[in-house]
C-alpha cells in the first residue's frame, strides 16, 4: 500500500510557495498548511479577546482558547473559516507583539507538528526544515533571486494598481525581509532540495515536485 508522505518547505519571502504548494496538494490531494497563517489567526484572537498586547502574560493565556485548524486550504479560528479576516491590516499591526514570545513559539511548534501526523501533508513556512519538521520525509527549500522576486512584486501591483510601484523599492524591501529571515534562522539544510525558481515557470516546478513525491509513495 502506497503511503501518504510528509513535505516540509522552507524558502525566502517572495518565491511563491504559498502559490506553488497550494497548487501541488491540490493536484495529488495532500493538505497544505501555511504556518504564517497560524500567528495570523493567533494575533485576531488576541484582539477579539480585547488583550493588552504590552502584556506578554494575557497573550500567553490566550493560547488556552486557541484552536487553529486548516481544511480545504482554508484556515479556520475556533472553528470559523478566516481567510480573509487575518490578512487585514489589523493583523499587521499586532503580529510583532506575539511572534517573539517563547512561549507562543513552544505552542505552535507543537502544534505544527500534531498536525501532520500520519502523512499527507505539506507544511510551509521559514523554519519547518530545520526546527519544526527536521525528520519530514521531503523537506525543499525554495529560492529566487532578488531580481526575480522584485520583478514578480512589481508586474503584480501594476496588475493591481497599486500607486507608488517603484521597481528600486520593492527590491530593497525584499533585501531587508531577506536579512531579518536570515538573522531569524531561515537557512537550507544539507538534505534539504534545493529549487531555485528564478526562471523556472510555476507550473514546471509544480510537476517536478509531484514527480518526487510520487516517488517516495512508491507509485
């Protein structure tokens, strides 16, 4: 009987492993989870339960009413479907106050790996391979280059019509995520697969993983 496998991906912001994973679980079935999402939907909680978010104690407390689930895709809070409630600017603004605390960090450790038990996953973020996952049975580190990845940003917001589209900007920007990711502990490990998506088409790269982890199914 052909085995369901666990994915772990790590990769720098921009390179698109929320568009390229999601498209991979969908096609062979798998779940796809973004763990960003889960401080997302940890940080509304927080301001739903009116907390002082200067309070480290009342955030770690708030963890006792946390239940964050992904089905379909799609993140749900308690039991409530909150796609695209966490991505608000709300949420922005409160994130750093509850990301950098050990305790919330122990917990969604723990909790990203309860959810993957028994295969059929595939679980993203920037530390998946090295801390939270380090024994998945696929682990891939995404990349691309600076200028790939500005470039991408910027023909989006143009589709987008976002004001103030400067090419110089976005790629600064992207540098600076790149420093504050590295400085946090995003790096590739030894056994990890490296794909580098610079000038590789999604949908190329969507088949070359589909390929590997029928692989490992043994189909």
């Amino acid at each position: 009987m052909n085995k369901k496998i666990i994915v772990a991906v790590d990769g720098t912001a921009g390179s698109g492993k929320t568009a390229t994973f999601n498209a991979v679980a969908q096609k062979i079935g798998y779940e796809f989870i973004d763990t960003g999402l889960m401080y997302r939907a940890f940080t509304l909680l927080c301001i739903e339960s009116k907390i002082d978010f200067s309070n480290k104690e009342q955030i770690i407390d708030t963890l006792n009413i946390f239940d964050f689930s992904v089905k379909n895709s799609k993140p749900y809070l308690n039991g409530k479907e909150v796609e695209k409630r966490i991505q608000e600017n709300d949420i922005v603004e409160f994130i750093n106050y509850v990301t950098p605390i050990p305790e919330v960090r122990k917990f969604m450790i723990k909790a990203q790996r309860a959810m993957v038990t028994g295969g059929g996953y595939i679980e993203i973020g920037r530390d998946i391979t090295t801390v939270v996952l380090p024994d998945a049975d696929l682990k891939i580190y995404l990349d691309s280059s600076v200028e790939a990845r500005a470039e991408r940003r910027f023909k989006q917001n143009k589709r987008l019509g976002i004001k103030n589209n400067n090419f110089e900007e976005i790629k600064n920007s992207i540098i600076n995520r790149d420093e504050q990711d590295f400085k946090n502990g995003l790096k590739k490990v030894e056994d990890a697969w490296l794909i580098d998506n610079s000038n590789i088409p999604i949908q190329d790269v969507v088949n070359m993983v589909i390929d590997k982890i029928k692989e490992l199914e043994g189909k």
